[in-house]
C-alpha cells in the first residue's frame, strides 16, 4: 500500500476519474456560466454581447438588492441561530449523560428531510387559518399574537430562519460532537484533578481544540446560507413584496421565468464571490494554531 501511495502515477490513476467528473460537472459550468455574464441572451438565439452591463445593471436592480441584504441576513441570522445554540447542546451532550445518543439522533434527524418537505411541513404550521403555532398561542391564552406569519413582510424572514434553524442546529451540533470526541480524555481528568469546572473545562480545553472544526461549521452554515432555495421556494416563493427574496430565487426568476440568462448568470457569479469570500473571512476569524496532544 506505502508503494501505491508513493507512486504518483499510480495516485494520478485513481484520482483522474474524479477529477473528470469535478471538471465536466462544476469547473466547466462554473466558466461558461462566467462566460455568458457578459451576455444578454436568452441561449435560443445569438447572445449580443454587453461587457459589464449586467453587473452593472444588478447595483442598480432594487430587487437584488433586496435579495442581496436578505442573504446577508440570513447569514447572520444563521450564525447566530446554529453555531452557540449547536455549540451550547453539544456541550451538553458531550457531558455522557443518560439518553445522550438518543438526543443526538433526535436533534439530527430533520437534517435528512428533503428541503421541499420541511417547507411544506412549516407552511401548514405558520398558516394563519389552520395552522399549528396560531392554535398553540390561542391554547396558551396569546390570541392577540395571532397573524399571518409569512404574509407579514415584516417578519416573514424571521419565520424562515427559524425554520432553517430547527432543520440544521443538530446537523451542526453533531459535527462539533464529533470534534469534541477527538479530544484526550486525559486532558479533561488534569483539568478536575486541578478544581476545573465544566465552564472552565470548555473554556480551556473544549472550545481551543475545537475551533478548526468550527471554522469548517461556520464556512457551511455560510455558504449555505448564501444559497438557500428549497424553504423559500416552497414557503414564500420570495414574497410578500420581495420580502424573503434570496439571490437564488432572483437568480432563478432572471432566468427561467423572464430569460435572461446573461443577467441571471451575473447574479450566480457574484454569489459565487461570495461564498469564496465566505471561506476567506471564516479562515481569518478562526484562525488556529496547529493541534498537538
């Protein structure tokens, strides 16, 4: 085996075929849809070249605008929302108490239901007529907090990242568990031989040997924020009044509803920046020294 891994013919062997496919599958739709930015076109007829005219036009393009600050919203809303509250029950899991592996599963288990359905699931609970929350607040004696939630410009993207947080905190939390489970043993008994609580333990010895996973976390919890569709498309479909529009839902309107490719391509490319931006700004904030036990 050491043979086969040291000879690089044999590793470009094994590794060609994957490539092919990250190039045929990504690579190469990444530059043609780079290349068809400086196009308008709606791809069934000769394009006529614009330069940076759709780049230009989006700065000026309320409705992406729009979109643009709600992503930016959403992925705060989303670290805010995923990262401590993950980070806050894996902790506690972590701890082995009783119904530990339980818990875990029952907290990850929404991230493996279709996106699609989720929606639909969280449709019916937001629904001012029949819907499960209105019912819940007129129980608990909070009629007058009754609404229309996700008609509601106001707060309908609110709605939406709750609804991201119940699917995703316990995918993130189940991550940073495994992180935690790397962590010597040894380590944690010094530390209570020596007085240290569980706040000092994770203050000292969990949260430092955790933050290179916590940068990958937080690089998906990001990007994935930047490219949300499903709930939207489902749940608002970008309403009320463009309120919950996302870059990806513009970006789909802009081509398969108005064709305009060349526009909507522009918008996938600057979504594009932004997710490396993304993973740039993640490596820089959590930025950690090499690991040795």
């Amino acid at each position: 085996m050491n043979k086969v891994f040291g000879n690089k013919k044999a590793i470009a062997i094994f590794v060609l075929p994957a490539f092919l496919l990250y190039l045929i599958f990504a690579l190469i739709p990444i530059f043609y849809n780079g290349y068809i930015s400086f196009f308008q076109t709606d791809l069934m007829s000769p394009g006529r070249f614009v330069g940076f005219d759709n780049y230009k036009n989006l700065m000026k393009d309320k409705t992406f605008i729009k979109a643009l600050t709600n992503n930016m919203f959403m992925v705060i809303g989303s670290l805010i929302a995923h990262l401590p509250i993950a980070l806050f029950f894996g902790n506690i899991l972590f701890q082995k108490i009783k119904g530990s592996h339980f818990f875990q599963t029952v907290f990850f288990l929404p991230s493996v239901i279709c996106g699609v359905a989720v929606g639909l699931m969280w449709t019916f609970i937001y629904n001012s007529e029949f819907g499960l929350l209105n019912k819940f607040l007129e129980i608990i004696g909070f009629s007058n907090l009754q609404q229309a939630w996700l008609s509601n410009k106001k707060i309908a993207l609110f709605c939406i990242v709750v609804v991201v947080m119940w699917q995703f905190v316990g995918y993130h939390m189940v991550i940073q568990i495994a992180a935690m489970k790397n962590i010597p043993d040894s380590l944690y008994e010094a530390a209570r031989i020596d007085g240290a609580g569980n706040f000092e333990q994770f203050k000292s010895i969990t949260f430092p040997l955790i933050k290179h996973i916590l940068k990958i976390d937080a690089v998906l919890i990001i990007t994935g924020s930047l490219k949300y569709y499903d709930l939207i498309a489902v749940m608002t479909g970008g309403g009320p009044n463009h309120s919950t529009e996302l870059m990806s839902t513009y970006m789909f309107y802009q081509g398969f509803r108005t064709l305009k490719y060349g526009y909507s391509a522009a918008i996938g490319m600057i979504l594009l920046f932004l997710c490396i931006l993304a993973v740039f700004i993640s490596n820089k904030l959590f930025r950690s020294e090499p690991i040795e036990y």
